[in-house]
C-alpha cells in the first residue's frame, strides 16, 4: 500500500515560503518558519470541516475531497435542473474544494455529460470565477484524445458558472494503485506515454497544466482496447494551468495571460511539485510539468511516493535539498534503468532532465522493454485537407476525364463477349493448323482383300 497521499491536497501558500537550495542558504529555518505558519492555518480550516489533512500527523492515507460529506445548506439539490436550456441535470457524482460534478444528459440527444458547477460560496469570488474560466479555456484549447473535452461553458440564470465536459467512466490513476499496488512496467510505460502525447499538445498550445499527480490521470474505460489495455488515459483538472499567449512578433518569448495568482504564491500538490516551482517567484513552466510526471511515474511504479512528510514543510525540503530518492530502494524489482531514468526526470536542474514530454516517454519505454511507443504527433485525431494551387500548366481538375462507374450487368455481358472472342480464336487457329499439313504427305495405300487367280 502506499504511505501517504497520491493525490495530495492542492495548496497554495503565500510570500515568503522559499525553497532555496544550496550549502549556506537558510533552508530549515526559512522553510520551517513560513511553512508551519501555512500547514496551521490549512490544518485549522480543514479541521473545522473535519477533514483530515495532509500535514496532520498520522494522516498518511490519500485525500479525496469527494469523500467529504456535503452539508444540506452547501449542496442544493441540482436533479432535474436544465442547465444551458440542453443539459439536464441527474446526479451528483462528486465534489470538490470550489466545486461540485453532476452527470447530466443532452435533452435531446441523450449524451451522457459531466457538468461542473462552482460552489454557490465561491461564486461571487473573482478569483474563484478566474480559475474556473482557465479550466474551461485550458481544456478547450486541448485537442486531444488524451486530455477530457470541455463542450460547453457559461453562467447559469442565478450567475453559477460551469463547464460541460465529456463523461468519463473508471478511475484515476491513484485509485489504481490504491486497490493494486505497483503497477507492472509495460502498463507504467503506456499510461505515462499517454499522458504524455496530451502534455506535448498542451505544451505546443501554451499550457503548462501545473498540477500533475495521479489524482489527475484519469484511465476511462473504452470498449475499444488501446495499446493493449482496456482503457484510454486522459489528463483532467486544468483549473489551476498556466495559459502562455504566442509571441506576437518573432523573436519575442510566450507572454503568461493574466490569472488569479497572486505574485509570491506557490500553488499546487508539494509531493509532485518541481523545487523551482517551489520556490517564490519560480514560475511554472514545461520543465516543472515534466518532473512531475516523473514523480507519478514513481508512485505507479513502487506503489510510493517519492517525497512523503507528514508536514509541508518536511516534503518541501525531501523535494529540495534531501538526497533523491531511489526506486529500486523502495521497490528492488523495477526494471533495470529504471532508476537512471527517475534521476534524470526528476533532476533538480531543469537543464538535465528529459527536455520534452516525448523524450521521456521513449526513454521509460525502452527502460520497461516496450519499444518505440507511438506518440501522437500535434495532428492526431484531426483531419486536416491542405487545399493547393494548382501549378502553371497543369490541366483543370474538371477537365480531366472521370471513369463511369460499370454495372453489374454490363460487367457480366462483357465477360460472355470475352469468352465468345476467345472460343472463337481457338476455333480459327485449329483450322488454320488443319490447313498447313504438306501436300507430300499422302495416306498409305489401302490393303487388297480380294484373291489373285493364277
């Protein structure tokens, strides 16, 4: 089993929390100054609601903020609601820290739907409403097949915002492990190339998801086997993702959009965060995605995570400043390579780490003995038909003969015909050969049967 929370609470703490690295730097007293002060006022409040938290000693179980009981007041019943004027409302199927996910149906068509709604508490909070639009945008801006598809957003008549997305069936990627353990590693290597094929896409479009944790990994059952399993792996919860606009002129670096977070604030899961995503004023980016992923790919791999704490504090400085930790000591049976693997993913110099999402990919699947996966290239899933101008002198598409397509019965009587020709030509060419015998050769006489009269 594992020995603390896989999917871990999303935090965000405030200035002043530093993760420096390095001889000399003030570490313990500057982490355990701040961070204490954040994990009581976190402990506080989640104690209030009785819940069990993450820094709280002796909670090293996973916590799921669907397993916390709805008050009657904070969950009004939504079943039967329409939402949009198409969508209507079944049932509450889970809950989380700003928000609630009902599964809903189209009125018409009858497609099964998830619908995320904010929490009525929430709903007049600016950056409340600001990170619930960034999922909304994040996941729509993400065309792919591996991250969930957001079909619609907007407000309700009483000013709810919510997003409609596709419903998903099966579990994430803790509850997997949870229930089996360590998972084996051909089925490590698929889920992580996966997940990967969708962060390439996100990272291309501008996205840094920000919060990778097999909380977000989700394995949605599919009745078409993929890569051999039964399931197809998409990446969910964008709504703390870090949305970068295109350079407007060459040269220029993406610029970050505008978003809810504060300068200063750290926001995320610790026990998968990167150490400069840690740090203040360490902005997320495509590296920090990648380590996380790293650091899920441990957890799938031994069952564990690799940076457990019973305080904030004691996983920030396991993720800064602790010697890293070493799969095959928590696990002896992970594949050989495996743990060369996890140093360079989770090195803590963004320069030594696996520099794309593919790159990593390819390499675990070579360290777990799959081969080359295919990954999906930025086209994938869509069709794309590249009209061209047709080059000088080159004939007119509509002047070009088109073929008549042949029925069946002129195809039948064109074979009779056939066959008749080539009876025919047989026929001719025995006559012809009849014919060319030489004129030489005569019968033989005939024999004489009468008798002569001496």
């Amino acid at each position: 089993m594992i020995s603390g929370a896989l999917g871990g609470s999303t935090v965000g703490v405030g200035a002043g929390t530093g993760c420096a690295v390095g001889p000399g730097s003030g570490l313990v007293s500057r982490l355990l100054g701040s961070l204490s002060q954040a994990t009581a006022r976190a402990s506080d409040s989640a104690t209030a609601k009785g819940v069990p938290f993450l820094g709280s000693p002796g909670a090293r179980t996973a916590i799921n903020m669907s397993d916390v009981p709805l008050l009657p007041s904070d969950a009004p019943s939504m079943v039967g609601a329409v939402v949009a004027g198409k969508y209507r409302v079944i049932r509450l199927i889970g809950s989380g820290g700003m928000g609630r996910v009902w599964e809903g149906a189209h009125i018409t068509l009858g497609t099964r739907v998830a619908i995320k709604l904010i929490r009525t508490q929430f709903a007049q909070q600016s950056e409340a409403r600001a990170r619930f639009e960034i999922e909304a945008r994040a996941a729509a801006r993400l065309r792919s097949k591996h991250a969930v598809n957001v079909h619609d957003y907007g407000l309700t008549p009483e000013g709810l915002p919510y997003i409609v997305m596709e419903f998903l069936e099966g579990e994430s990627l803790s509850d997997a492990i949870l229930s089996r353990g360590p998972l084996p590693p051909f089925e490590v290597a698929h889920i992580i190339g996966q997940a990967a094929s969708a962060l390439s896409k996100a990272h291309a479009a501008g996205i840094v998801h920000r919060d990778l944790k097999p909380d977000n990994i989700f394995l949605a059952r599919s009745d078409e086997p993929h890569e051999g399993l039964p399931y197809l792996v998409k990446l969910v919860d964008f709504g703390i993702a870090k949305i970068f606009e295109p350079p407007s002129a060459p040269g220029e670096s993406p610029r970050a959009m505008g978003g809810p977070t504060r300068e200063g604030t750290v926001i995320g899961t610790p026990n998968f965060m990167a150490p400069e995503q840690l740090a203040v004023g360490g902005a997320p980016g495509p590296q920090t995605d990648l380590w996380s992923l790293g650091a899920c790919t441990f957890a799938a791999m031994t069952g564990r995570l690799p940076f457990e704490g019973d305080v904030l504090g004691d996983i920030v400085l396991k993720v800064c400043a602790a010697p890293m930790p070493v799969p095959s000591h928590v696990k002896p049976n992970v594949p050989p390579g495996f743990d060369a693997w996890f140093a360079r993913a989770c090195s803590r110099d963004p320069s030594k780490r696996f520099q794309t999402p593919d790159e990593l990919a390819q390499a675990l699947a070579g360290v777990c003995g799959v081969g080359r996966l295919h990954l999906a290239t930025l086209d994938e899933d869509q069709i794309q038909y590249v009209i061209r101008r047709p080059a000088v002198g080159a004939p007119r598409v509509e002047s070009l003969p088109v073929p008549a397509a042949m029925s069946p019965r002129t195809a039948l009587l064109a074979g009779v015909v056939l066959g008749i020709a080539m009876m025919v030509g047989v026929l001719g060419f025995l006559a012809w050969r009849e014919r060319a015998v030489p004129a030489s050769v005569t019968p033989a006489p005939a024999m004489s049967t009468g008798r002569t009269n001496r």
